[in-house]
C-alpha cells in the first residue's frame, strides 16, 4: 500500500492490549480495504485478534429507513465474511466518542479508515480527542481507502475545475494501484465482545433503533458487495459498449455503482482495474473520467471546502452577482415544496423523475441536473431552491449525502461551470428546458417506463 494512504495519529502502543481494533465506518466492505489490510498486518505483527467495530449514528444527515436498510444488508455480508476470516464483528449504538475509546481500551493497535465530510471528519476528531484525553496506550492510524488517489495526494486546495485535477490525477494512477489481496489472520479467535443489535433482524434493529420510516427501502436496490459486483458485471457484459449514450434516461446504461460506493460497499480501485480491461477505448476512457476525475474532484471540493454546503459559500463569486440580478424576476408558477416533492407540477418529465427518485432512490444524471434547475424556476428564491434540492436529495437518493451531491448541486448555481447568455431567472447560469430533452433523447419512452414503474408500485 502507499504510503501516502497511512497517517499516524499517535506513537504511542498498548503493549498489553488484547487485540487490534478497526473502527470501519467509510469502508464498508471487505475487498480492497485497505484499512482492513492495515489492521490485518498489524496484528499478524503482534500475533493478535482482529476486532472490527461498526458504529450506528441515528442522526446522520437526513437518513431514513431506504438508507440505513441498504447499509444494513451491506454490513451483514460484512459480518459473515469477516467471520469467516475468523475477525471478530460487532455492531454498537451510541457516540463514538464514548464507543471506540472503551473499545480502545484493551486495544494493541485502532485503525480509522478516512472521512471527507464536515460530520464524518468530526467523528474522527472527537474519537481520537477522547483517546488522548483519557491517555490511553494506544497507536492511532488513520488509512484512506475510498478514492484511488487520496484526497490530499491528488491536489492541496480547491481545485476550480476538472481541467485542475485531471493531470495531477492522470500522473498518479500507477502508483495508487496498490491494492494487494489479504493476508490471511495468524490469530484467528472470535472474541466475546457483544453488539447491541443482531444485524441479522434488519426491521427490527431499524424499529429499536427509532430510524425514520417516511421514507422506504428501494425495491430496485439491494445493498451489500454482492448485489454491488451484480452490477459492476452487468455492466461491463452489456453496458459499457454504449456508454457513449448514457445522458438518455429511458437506455437505462448507466452502471448504478453510485450508492455501493457511496456506503463503501466496493472500492473504485476494484471498479477501475474491471474497467481498464475493456476493449472500448472511448467508452472506458469517458467511464474513467467519472470515476476518477470527476468523483475526486467532488471530495476535493467538500475536504478544502468547509462550507460546502452552505448557500452562500457554495459557488463562484459571478454566480451570485447573477443571482442577485435576476432575484426578482417573474417565477410562474410557483410550486409548494410538497407540490415539488410529489411530482405534481405542469411537467411531465420533472414529474416522471421526481417520481422514479421516490420510488427508486435512483435518477440518470442528466436527469438529475434537469430536475434541480426546474426547482429554480419554481421556487421564490435561489437560496430556498437550493436548500430544497439538497432536502430531497439526501431523503431520496442512495447515493445521496455525498460529496458527489454536493458538487453536483453545486454546479446547478454554476460552481465549476461558466457564464452563458443572459436569461430570466438563471441569468447567466446554464439553463435547461423540455425542447432540450425532446432533441436529445427519447424522453415520451421514458416517462412511460416511469407510469409502468408508478403502477408497479401501486400493487
């Protein structure tokens, strides 16, 4: 592994600690984890047992039962594998403050693997706080596993735009490629640590727990590495050759890897070694540039940004001049949130979209991007437009709640964009409109799909 994904946080080492601790918490996954490689090596070095921790915070971000169901059937093929590896997994409740440092205890060794939101990064924060405050013995190291350039080798401030990050990503590639397979565990006792929930009994850890029902699981998406590799075949076997088309909603090509990595649950390095071996050059070469170039772009955005998602930080100084221009135009109609939120507007194919993201938790990008700017349209200011796109986003997508949705919304008010003609409401922001969909795809095949997906769901 490179060096550059391992970050000591102490020196110190419990040299009566019982076992090695890893806290996964991004990484939800075994294959190609490269703190769950760490955390192996470094108790074959001490001849000790792995405990691997998972803890649940009920207040993440706007997340209900559609997410945390989907994380949950992630981490039970997490747990099975884990002890199959004879690594010991418990599942815990509570601050993780409070969770990891009692853990820690009895620890040799605590490995975190890396967070990029502002929350996420403050778990890391205040665990490792809590460790130095009540001195234990114990060596913290931090292991960056979910980009395949981490996010501080790949460029040290905010990158403008893609044209930024792409050379100094495209340079390093070859030396981030440095995913080994596990060693297997010397000591390979399960210890009787209990978790505070059987992660088998899906719906009734999501009752005790108190997880917000208003919002259920997709009927589309089955979470964990499995149904994750399903569609990374698919994909490759039958998509990838007609990438080149993917902006199209009703050729449904797209790979729908976005919420597997989103919650960990298979590495981009393991995606991009699949598709490096593609006879379609164009098509694997625009595929990479997602995966890579685009994705790290958006967690450089959020890591150096630390207001990225606040209205008024959120994007370029000459959007917000438009903006302000173009306040008090006309906006008509205007929609109530819920009139938005159920899909019940004057347009069809918002309608249609709006529709198969509360159904789904999944929407084409351009999609995606339609959707946000008709809600600017419809809505009495920029500011509560915006607000409004990130509520809905993080309720109904899987892959929601991520620095991907950031930027993306982000883009909408012209981050990483430029000025175009001058029009009402968008100003110089890009537009888009119905014409736009009509002479690119076959949208009247799409909004069927979606009145065959809302009758479905009707049964």
């Amino acid at each position: 592994m490179h060096n550059e994904r391992i970050t000591h946080l102490t020196n110190s080492s419990n040299k009566k600690g019982k076992y090695v601790l890893y806290w996964m918490q991004k990484s939800q996954r075994v294959a190609y984890n490269h703190a769950l490689s760490y955390a192996i090596e470094v108790a074959n070095e001490n001849m000790l047992p792995l405990v691997v921790v998972f803890v649940v915070t009920t207040t993440f971000l706007d997340a209900n039962a559609r997410h945390y169901t989907f994380m949950f059937e992630g981490l039970y093929e997490v747990k099975a594998k884990l002890e199959d590896l004879g690594i010991t997994f418990v599942l815990k409740t509570g601050t993780f403050e409070t969770v990891i440092p009692d853990l820690a205890r009895e620890a040799h060794a605590v490995i975190f693997d890396f967070g990029y939101l502002r929350d996420e990064r403050q778990w890391r924060r205040n665990v490792l706080d809590a460790i130095k405050q009540q001195s234990l013995p114990v060596k913290v190291t931090l292991i960056e596993s979910d980009l395949i350039i981490p996010v501080r080798s790949a460029y040290d401030k905010v990158a403008y735009g893609a044209y930024v990050l792409r050379p100094h990503i495209m340079k390093k590639i070859a030396f981030f490629d440095d995913y080994t397979p596990l060693h297997e565990l010397k000591n390979k006792g399960l210890l009787p640590i209990k978790s505070d929930y059987d992660i088998n009994q899906i719906e009734t850890l999501l009752a005790h727990l108190g997880i917000n029902q208003t919002v259920g699981q997709s009927p589309y998406f089955k979470g964990g590495y499995t149904a994750a590799k399903e569609h990374l075949n698919t994909f490759m076997n039958d998509k990838l050759r007609h990438y080149l088309l993917r902006s199209d909603p009703s050729l449904k090509i797209q790979s729908y890897l976005s919420p597997y990595l989103h919650f960990g649950q298979i590495s981009p390095l393991e995606i991009y070694r699949e598709i490096i071996t593609s006879p379609y050059l164009e098509e694997k070469e625009q595929f990479i540039e997602q995966l890579l170039v685009r994705r790290e772009l958006a967690f450089n955005y959020v890591y150096y940004n630390k207001d990225y998602d606040q209205f008024g930080k959120m994007t370029e100084p000459w959007a917000y001049l438009t903006m302000e221009t173009h306040q008090h135009d006309p906006r008509d109609p205007l929609y109530s949130d819920n009139d938005i939120e159920m899909g019940l507007t004057n347009d069809i194919y918002f309608n249609a979209a709006m529709d198969e993201m509360r159904i789904t938790g999944f929407m084409a990008n351009y999609m995606r991007m339609y959707w946000a700017k008709k809600i600017v349209t419809w809505t009495a200011s920029y500011k509560h437009a915006y607000e409004l796109i990130v509520t809905l986003n993080n309720r109904y997508f899987l892959d929601g709640r991520d620095p991907n949705s950031y930027v993306n919304i982000a883009w909408i008010f012209g981050k990483m964009d430029r000025p175009w003609p001058e029009r009402a409401i968008f100003g110089t922001l890009r537009s888009m409109n119905e014409s736009g969909l009509k002479k690119k795809f076959k949208i009247d095949t799409y909004v069927a799909q979606i009145d065959q997906l809302r009758k479905n769901d009707r049964k």
